[in-house]
C-alpha cells in the first residue's frame, strides 16, 4: 500500500476548549447531583455506608441518564457540517 499524498490527507481537526472540557462538565454536573442525594440519603437514614451506596448509584444513573439525553438530541447544523467530512466516499466514487 502507498503512502497517502499531502492532497489526500484531511486536515487536522482540533477540538475547541469548550468541547474538550465538556465531558468534565457533566461529571461534575453528576457529582453534584449525587452529592445532593448522599445528602438525602444521610438526613433519612444517618447510616454512612448506606449513604456512600447511595452516591454511588446516584451518580452512575445520572450519569447515564445525561449520555441518553446527550445521544438522543437533534444534532446542531454545525455539527452536521463538520460530519460531512469524516464521511467516506461513496462506492465508486474514486478520483
């Protein structure tokens, strides 16, 4: 196999600040959020161990409820152009 040309290769896509410290931000968004129920957890039960479990699984759902709502939003215009390229060629479409 041959070594791509400069004039094959795609550009080199950097991600903005904002995008890379987005996913830190729905974990701290988590950890808050599940800090909050320990809370609730240790005012009902004053049991610490159970209040532990509790963060623990507060966070893991919210977790997961934020990457659901995240894969199930309408994609913005602009990303839906940056996709555009990172698509392959179609078959047959060969220069």
């Amino acid at each position: 196999m041959t070594d791509p040309t400069p004039s094959d290769q795609q550009p080199e896509v950097t991600p903005s600040r904002r995008d890379r410290l987005r996913p830190l931000e729905l974990l701290g968004f988590s950890g808050v959020l599940a800090v909050f129920a320990g809370l609730v957890v240790l005012m009902v039960t004053r049991d610490a161990v159970r209040t532990v479990i509790g963060v623990g699984i507060a966070f893991i759902v919210i977790v997961l409820v934020l990457a659901l709502l995240g894969l199930g939003g309408k994609p913005s215009a602009e990303d839906v152009e940056a996709r555009k390229d990172l698509r392959p060629p179609a078959k047959g479409d060969f220069h």
